[in-house]
C-alpha cells in the first residue's frame, strides 16, 4: 500500500476475544487512550488503528509503515507493556475465530482525542 508521502504502509488485522459482560467496560474504558500510548505508537509508525466489536470478537485493524518497526519499538515498550495490563483483565486468552457478519461496531479510532 503506498501513502500520499510515496512511502509504503503494511495493513494487518488482528482480532482478541472478550470477557463475558464486558464489551461495555472495555469500550468505555478504550475510549479514549493515554497520551503517552498514542506517542509510543505513532513513534513506531502508526498511521491508523480501529478497533471493531462483534459480539465478544474484536477486530483491530492497523496500518504502519512497518510491521517489524512495529514489533520491535510498541511491544517491548514500558508503556505499551503498562498499557497492556490495564487491558488483561476485559479479554480472554487464546485467537478468536473472525466474528459472524463481519467486524462489527468502530468502538476506537486512532484519531480520537487521548487522555
């Protein structure tokens, strides 16, 4: 996928399955993300980011300018780590199967103001 700018940019698409009960929590709780989160991801090139909800089933779709850059700079990051616990205890382990019907409801957009 090329940009406006004439660089190139990698889509992926990954989903997590929730907790039961709390699509409403997580949603109110991911509304908005913190400052410092958004920082360390457009650090490590990403454009965009939604999150979709289908029943339990939530899609992320992310565009980057790299995947590799991605993994290597957001996920060992302290913050993202931090980030990441404060989100464990809405989700549930292992991959979820693609929800029935699609994606589901935008609940969280990159673009969307920070706390």
């Amino acid at each position: 996928m090329n940009r406006d700018d004439g660089s190139t940019a990698e889509a992926l698409e990954f989903r997590a399955s929730l907790a039961p009960g709390m699509a409403w929590p997580y949603a109110e709780f991911h509304r908005a993300i913190p400052a410092d989160l958004d920082a360390v991801m457009r650090a490590a090139g990403v454009s965009s980011w939604q999150i979709f909800l289908n029943g339990n089933v939530l899609t992320h779709r992310v565009t980057t300018g790299s995947r590799e850059r991605l993994r290597e700079l957001l996920d060992p990051h302290p913050v993202n780590l931090a980030w990441q616990r404060q989100i464990a205890p809405y989700l549930t382990a292992g991959q979820p199967a693609e929800a029935p019907g699609g994606p589901g409801a935008l609940i969280w957009d990159f673009s969307w103001p920070t706390r």
